[in-house]
C-alpha cells in the first residue's frame, strides 16, 4: 500500500482561491511521480464569506475539525471590504499558529534562475539561505494595557515574553538546520545593546546552544546592521534565528531582496509533530488584482513543496522546487505579469505541473 496523507486545504480569501488549485494540480502531479497519495479536504472557513455568514472566521470546534490531518495547505486570508484585517488574521491564522503550537517559522530565501533580484549583480547561488523565525512568544504579546487614558498622564505597557522552553526550542530547530546544510552557518539577530534585558538572555541562550553544536559557525548580528547586510551582502547568511518581530521583518525583507514577493513560500511547523503544521505563501489576498487570474501561483506551489518535505517525501520537494525554477528560467511565455510576462495563473500552475510529471 502506498503512503497517504490527509492535508486539509484551506483557500481562504482573495488570490488564495486562485492560486491554492494550482498549488494541488502541482502537489498531486508529485504525489503520482513519487507513488504516495494526497487525501485532499477542502474547508470554507478562514475567509470574508465565513465572517460574513457566521460572525467568526473559524467554527467553534476547529481543534479537532483540523487537528488529525497531517498538514494544512493554506492560501490566503484577508477582504479588508468586509472584515477588519486584524479580525481577519487574529481569529484565523494567528489561532491556528498558537493553538497548534506552530512554533517556527520557516522561510527559505532563494534566488532562482528565472528570477531577476531587485538587488544589482546578484546571481542564483549568491543568495540561499533561510530565516527561521519564533512564531508563539517573544515581542507579539497581548501583555500590558493603558491606564490614566485620556489624561495628560496617559500611559501604555506592553511586555515582550521570552520564555527558556520557548527560545531555547526554536534556537535548536535552527541549529539543527544549519547542522545538516553543506555551510554550517547560523546567525542570530539581537539587539542587546539597546533592548537590555530580553535580549541579552536571548544571546545567552544562543551561546548556549551554539556550545552543543561545535560543528556549526555560530555568530550575531544587531538586527540594525543584519537588515543592511541582507541587501549589501545577503552571501554572508545561510541560517538566520531571530525572536517574532525581528522575524517577521526578517522574513519579509529576504524574500524581497530574492525577487518577488509572489514566489516566496513560507511554513509554519510544529517541529515535536503533536499537531498539523501549516504551509502558505508570504503574499496575501491582494485585492488588487483577485479575480483577473494572473496572480503568480509559485509562492503556493513552492509552500507546497516544503509540506512534502515535512512530510517525510524530500525528493518530491525537490523535484517541486528543481520543476519551478527550469519554468521560470526557460518558459518566458507563461510567465504572469509580476515576473514580466503576460501569461495566467492556469497557465504557469500548468507549465510546472507537466514539468514535475516529466521530471528531469
Ligand atoms: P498582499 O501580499 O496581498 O499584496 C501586496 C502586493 O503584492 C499587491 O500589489 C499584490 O497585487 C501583490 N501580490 C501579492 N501576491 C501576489 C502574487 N501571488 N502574484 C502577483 N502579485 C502579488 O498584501 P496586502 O495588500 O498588504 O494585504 C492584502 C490582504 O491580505 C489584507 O487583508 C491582509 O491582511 C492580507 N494578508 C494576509 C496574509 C496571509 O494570509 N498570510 C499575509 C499578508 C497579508
Ligand atoms: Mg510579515
């Protein structure tokens, strides 16, 4: 009998229900190249007609409508017409993130060939690394609150949570990357020298736990001087570790500087495997071009790659991601407009689906 799994799809809003088909016609022409099956269910929630429909982005009983699949493939969520954006992310990915305990962020930065950097002279191969980000604590509490509101005496907290469990688990998941690749380079972002007291325990636990890897070139960078290296040297970096904020920002700004944002995929792991972890692209809805179809599917099929890594079927991801980066480079005719083209969505999902069939 050969391998299942069962992914729970959730499309979302926007592009997302553009671009989720063809992150499946992609997956499942995988699936049948490498002999194991994806079980494919297709959830409506997570979106503006949900909200619109029942007053909630996701049903009561979530945890154990998703909890039993082995991943969940997700597009977008956002219609900022209808629904608020912070209800929007906060009462659907922002829960699944936590109530799944997805700790890490994961995001690959890659320039392919195909792809032209907005960063001059920069070839395939000078940019490659990935930034791993904590994703449940640190500086994205809902910790604090006003008091004295509406006085000359206003005043506003809000606390930053590290916790040891918390960091030293997403430190060692980058750890253990950066162990297994050809480079054996992390770097960790901080900013002890103005945040002095989180981040300093942060770079304790760091240096902790660079003292188990000695096979690993272990170093820091405050994340000032770490955003102006992406773009003047993004060569240096192969893992890069950072808490939630300087995460977020890191994990928007390497994309950026491979190319566009419409091709960079994005996971979110529960490494310990107690519940589904879940794969998306970096974009969002974009309102602005849903329903032409031209909206560029990669960043979903490339999101889709790494769910097959996940869940345990390596040369399938390769054969995804080697499939994306031949079309991009050799199929100028159907590329979509972000990447200069004039070709669709259906058009470049399709391309790279028969690329995977043929292999290489
Ligand atoms: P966005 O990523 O949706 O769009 C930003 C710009 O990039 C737009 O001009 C858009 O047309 C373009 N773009 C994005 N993806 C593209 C693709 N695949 N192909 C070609 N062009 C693409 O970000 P924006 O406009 O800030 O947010 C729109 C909505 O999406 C909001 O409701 C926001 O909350 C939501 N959002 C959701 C995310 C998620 O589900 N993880 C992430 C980011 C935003
Ligand atoms: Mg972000």
């Amino acid at each position: 009998m050969s391998q299942r799994y069962r992914i729970a799809v959730i499309p979302g809003d926007g592009i997302g229900r553009e671009v989720v088909p063809e992150g499946l016609r992609c997956l499942q022409a995988a699936a049948e190249a490498h002999g194991f099956e994806l079980e494919c269910t297709e959830f409506d929630f997570a979106c503006a007609d949900y909200w619109a429909r029942h007053g909630e982005m996701l049903p009561p009983d979530w945890r154990d409508v998703l909890g039993g699949f082995h991943a969940i493939f997700f597009g977008a969520v956002g219609w900022p017409e209808v629904v608020p954006d912070h209800v929007s992310l906060w009462g659907s990915l922002l829960r699944l993130r936590r109530g799944f305990d997805q700790y890490v962020n994961l995001r690959p930065v890659r320039l392919l060939r195909g792809v032209r950097s907005p960063l001059r002279d920069r070839e395939p191969g000078d940019i490659d690394f990935l930034v791993v980000r904590e994703n449940t604590e640190g500086e994205y509490s809902s910790i604090g609150g006003r008091i004295f509101e509406d006085t000359d005496r206003e005043t506003v907290l809000q606390e930053t949570v590290m916790t040891r469990t918390g960091v030293d688990r997403v430190l060692r998941y980058a750890f253990e990357l950066a162990a297994a690749r050809p480079r054996r380079r992390l770097t960790w972002a901080t900013k002890s020298n103005g945040i002095a007291i989180s981040m300093p325990y942060w770079d304790e636990r760091a240096t902790a736990m660079a003292q188990r890897y000695p096979e690993v070139a272990a170093d820091s960078d405050h994340i000032d001087i770490l955003t102006a290296r992406f773009v003047l040297q993004p060569d240096r970096y192969d893992v890069v570790v950072a808490s939630n904020l300087f995460g977020d920002i890191l994990s928007d700004l390497g994309p950026a500087c491979a190319g566009t944002i419409g091709i960079a995929p994005s996971a979110n792991i529960n490494p310990d495997r107690t519940w589904p972890s879940l794969f998306e692209p970096v974009h969002g809805s974009a309102p602005d071009i849903a329903g032409r179809g031209i909206a560029n599917p990669v960043g979903q099929i490339w999101s889709g790659a790494m769910m097959l890594d996940h869940l345990g079927e390596p040369a399938a991801a390769e054969r995804v991601v080697a499939a994306i980066e031949r079309v991009l480079d050799e199929r100028a005719d159907v590329l979509t407009p972000d990447l200069g083209g004039t070709g669709t969505t259906e058009g470049l999902g399709t391309a790279i689906a028969a690329e995977i069939a043929a292999g290489a």
